[in-house]
C-alpha cells in the first residue's frame, strides 16, 4: 500500500478550484483505480490572499462532494511552494509509517523548468526520507 500526495495549485479568487485544481482531482481519481492508497494527502496551503481557504481544502471539499471517503484524505495546509508541498507531506507520511508515496499533479507541474518542477523538488526532499520510496503519476491533457 501506498499514501499519495497530491500537489495543490493556486484557488480562484472566489476559493473554488482553479483547472488545474481540479484536473488533479481527476487524476487522483484515476490513480485510485491503479493504486491502493492507504491515505490520500491533499497538500497546499492558502497561497491566493483573495480567499480564507487553502488548497488542500478546497480539493477534499471537491472530492467528499464527488463521493470520496473523507476519512481517507488528510490536509497539509502550510505549504506555499512546491518545495514546502514536498517537505510537509513527507513528514506527514513518514508519521503514518508509509514506504511508498505516489506523488499526484498535472503533466505541466511535472515538466516546467522555471524555478523548478515538482520532480525536481521532490528528489530534493526525498533524500531527508531514506526509508520511503517515491513515485509520480500525471496524466496528459
């Protein structure tokens, strides 16, 4: 069993989802049918000043209203950067006791290069967690 990390992405300004949002949505979703996730962390905390809502929020709201257990999610609501996704979502699985982390996010967050792109920021961070072994997954659109 795995615990996935899905990374959040800036709110609209009336705290919905923005697409990108709630595309990762989706492709949790989709990796559900792949993966038998022990738990589901929805990481990103509240980096549009226009709302009181974090990412992580807003994205297990959507999930729970799709029908998505909500025992199933939990929420790190500090992070402001991909770096910060990286570091409080893998102490928070290290804490469960997780091996496995299935890193969750849009093929665009994957592969931009400006400042650094979530694989990068993630095998950075990996490193301070020997004991777990790190996954991603995307889908194209």
């Amino acid at each position: 069993m795995a615990v996935a990390i899905v990374l959040g992405n800036q709110l609209n300004d009336d705290g919905s989802l923005s697409p990108k949002g709630l595309k990762r949505c989706e492709i949790l979703q989709n990796a559900m049918k792949v993966f038998r996730f022990h738990k589901v962390i929805l990481t990103g905390g509240i980096a549009n000043p226009n709302t009181n809502i974090s990412e992580a929020r807003a994205m297990r709201d959507h999930l729970v209203s799709l029908g998505m257990d909500k025992d199933l999610l939990l929420l790190e609501e500090k992070a402001q950067s991909t770096t910060e996704n990286a570091l409080y979502s893998l102490k928070m699985a290290e804490k469960l006791g997780e091996d496995e982390v299935v890193v969750i996010s849009s093929i665009e967050h994957f592969g931009r290069s400006v400042p650094k792109n979530a694989v990068v920021c993630f095998r950075e961070v990996i490193k301070q967690f020997p004991n777990i072994k790190l996954k991603m997954y995307t889908e194209e659109y």
